[in-house]
C-alpha cells in the first residue's frame, strides 16, 4: 500500500498536529524567478497558454519551498475568453474583458463544446504537472465559480461592489440565468477535462461571493457550485473538492455539505475557533491566514500562524492564506510561515 499524500488525507478528514500547507497564488508576482519566466512567456497570458512555461511556474514555489500541494497555473478568466470573450490584461489595473449585458450579446457567445480549442494547452500543463511533480505533492485544478466569473462577464473587469452584475440579475433574469447556465456548463467541461488529465483535487474559486445576500445566494452562489461538483462526482467518484465561497459570513455554515464539497476554504475574516466548532464538524476547513503577514512577517506571523494551526487541529486542516499571497510578499516569509507550522 503507498502512502497517501498529505493533502488528501486531510481532505479525507484526518486531524493532524502539523497539517499540509499552500498558499493561494504560490505561483506569482512575489518570485523573481516568476516574473523571469512571464518575461520569457511574454505576457500573463501567453504563460497561461504556453504548457512547459506554465508548468516551469507551477513548479517554482514547489522547488523553493516545498508545500505539500501545488495549483495548477491558469486564471478563472480563461473560461470566458474560451467562450468567446476578448480578454486582456492591464498592467497595474487587471483584467478587461469584452462585455455581456444583454441576449444579443448573449447569442454571440460559443458553446460548453467548443471551449476545449482554447483550453487545451491548459490541460497539457495538467499532464505535464502529474509527470513532473514530486509524488508526495498534490495536484490541485481549479475554476472560477460562476457568479465570480459572470461578475467578470458583465462589467467587463473587477468591481469592488459587482454592482453591474448585481444589477442585470434583478433587471434582466434571463440573460443572467442564461450567461449562468453557460459558465456552469463550461465549468463542468473543464474541471472534467483537468481530472481526466492528472488533476488530483479541484476547487472553486467563489471570490465574489459575499456580496450575494440570503436567497441570492442560495441561488447563485450554492446552486452552482452544487451542481458542478455533483456532476464532477458522478463522473469521478473518488475526486475531493475544494469550495471557496470568499466573505460568506454565516453562509459558511453548512455549505460545504450543501454543496458536496469535502473542504471548505475560508478568508480571513473568519474565527478560527467559530470555524473549528461551527464548520470543521462538516469536514475539513482550509485557511485562513492573513495575506499581509506575509509582507510584515517575523514573530508576529509565525504566532498567528501557529495560532490558526493550533485552533483547527482538533479536526481536518489545510493551512493556506484567507487570500492570494500579493505581489510585495517577502519569499523569505514564506520559509519563516513553514518553519512555524511544521517545527
Ligand atoms: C478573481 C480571480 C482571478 N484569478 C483568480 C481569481 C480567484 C481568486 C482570487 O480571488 O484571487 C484565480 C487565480 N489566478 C491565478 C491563479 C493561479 C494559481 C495560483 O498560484 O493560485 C489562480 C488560482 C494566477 C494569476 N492571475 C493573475 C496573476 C497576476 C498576473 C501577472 O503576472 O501579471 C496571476 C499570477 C491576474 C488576475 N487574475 C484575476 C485578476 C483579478 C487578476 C489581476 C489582479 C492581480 O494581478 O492579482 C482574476
């Protein structure tokens, strides 16, 4: 019998003192060596799209620092343009995307079918990730869940309020409903086509979903993410999800089991000590470390990562940030966060 990697154990919901650590955007900005490879790729895009280069940045935090997962290096932006839209990136803004606001805009788009032509070098990434990473490392795929990505869609960027999209699903429900049911679908295709290529465990990244109140959320926050993983499920029985439904506040409660997911993420404004006694009886909780102290570091950050480690062994755990580590981390830190959680 071999040994089960560390990352899913957890996920199959054993407590351990020390559990297994990554960092949501472990491959970015905050590496030199990142920033030399995008430069050689010639754009974020162009090394999302090339597979030896984005599988050489997913590997770099692994080389360096030796997290026991490794995520896939993509962007939750990929679906729409795989759909048709124009994406493109701005340098100190972020991502611009051509926009949907209507059912014109709506018939123009392509099909759950017809993403794989633009996604394929993505799922060779995938191939070439399971060949090359050490086998005690897990693989992580992932997508943007719907709402995050139709927020995207419809204003054509990052908002901080997602008012646009807010705004078409009260005054136009069906075009909504229908650009839904579109990245749904494709969400589907996609994390099927990750698996099948060696992706060991996906998530779901639902960053915009705390500003969706009460049924609005039920609607399109859990329905989607429901549906997607019961799908993923049925097709492989055996594969672990990650749900990531970012500043869902009491909404947590009960959402991993709602959806199907066997880990739910939580950013960092959650207790930990509300989180092991209200959401670890569900299963294993990931998080939730704040991404600052990863600039800031020294004792304070080793204290509260030893903290959070501390107030969420007593059920399954995946250390991670309650974000994206940011462009001015300091790599060093990430060695002084490492040496906290394990020693
Ligand atoms: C909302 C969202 C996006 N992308 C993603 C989300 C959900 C998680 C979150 O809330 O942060 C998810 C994402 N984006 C990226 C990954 C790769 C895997 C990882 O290391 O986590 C993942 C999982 C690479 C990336 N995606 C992006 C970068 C930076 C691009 C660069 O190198 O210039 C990286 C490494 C760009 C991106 N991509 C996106 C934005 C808003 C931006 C610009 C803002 C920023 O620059 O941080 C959309």
């Amino acid at each position: 019998m071999t040994d089960k990697k560390k990352l899913l154990r957890s996920l199959a919901g054993e407590a351990m003192d020390v559990p297994p650590v990554w960092l949501m955007r472990q491959a970015g900005r905050y590496l030199p060596e990142y920033r030399a490879t995008r430069a050689q790729a010639g754009d974020f895009l162009s090394l999302c799209y090339n597979p030896e280069l984005a599988a050489e940045v997913t590997l770099q935090p692994i080389r360096r620092f030796g997290f026991d997962a490794s995520i896939l290096f993509a962007d939750i932006l990929l679906i729409p343009q795989a759909l048709g839209a124009d994406l493109w990136f701005v340098t100190g803004e972020g991502p611009r995307l051509s926009t949907i606001t209507s059912a014109a805009d709506m018939a123009g788009m392509k099909t759950k079918d017809d993403i794989h032509e633009t996604l394929n070098p993505i799922y060779e990434t995938v191939r070439i990730l399971a060949e090359e990473l050490p086998k005690d490392v897990t693989l992580i795929g992932f997508a943007g869940a719907p709402w995050t990505v139709a927020t995207y869609m419809i204003a054509g960027q990052g908002t901080p309020d997602q008012a646009p999209a807010h705004k078409l699903r009260e005054e136009d429900p069906t075009t909504f409903d229908a650009l839904m049911d579109l990245i749904t679908e494709a969400t589907i295709e996609y994390l099927d086509q990750q698996v099948k290529a060696g992706a060991e465990v996906v998530k779901l990244f639902d960053s915009w979903a705390g500003s969706l109140k009460g049924a609005a959320f039920d609607k399109y926050a859990l329905a989607p993410a429901k549906r997607i993983i019961s799908e993923l499920k049925a097709r492989h029985p055996d594969l672990p999800v990650i749900a990531f439904p970012r500043e869902a506040g009491d909404k947590y409660i009960g959402f991993a089991k709602a959806v199907g997911a066997d880990c739910l993420a939580i950013d960092t404004a959650v207790d930990v000590k509300w989180a092991a006694e209200n959401l670890q009886v569900d299963g294993c909780v990931q998080g939730n470390l704040d991404p600052k102290l990863m600039i800031t570091g020294g004792e304070e950050l080793a204290s509260e990562a030893r903290r959070i480690r501390d107030a969420l062994k007593g059920g399954p755990h995946v250390f991670n940030l309650g974000h994206g580590i940011t462009p001015q981390a300091d790599p060093e830190n990430v060695h002084v966060l490492l040496e906290a959680i394990r020693s």
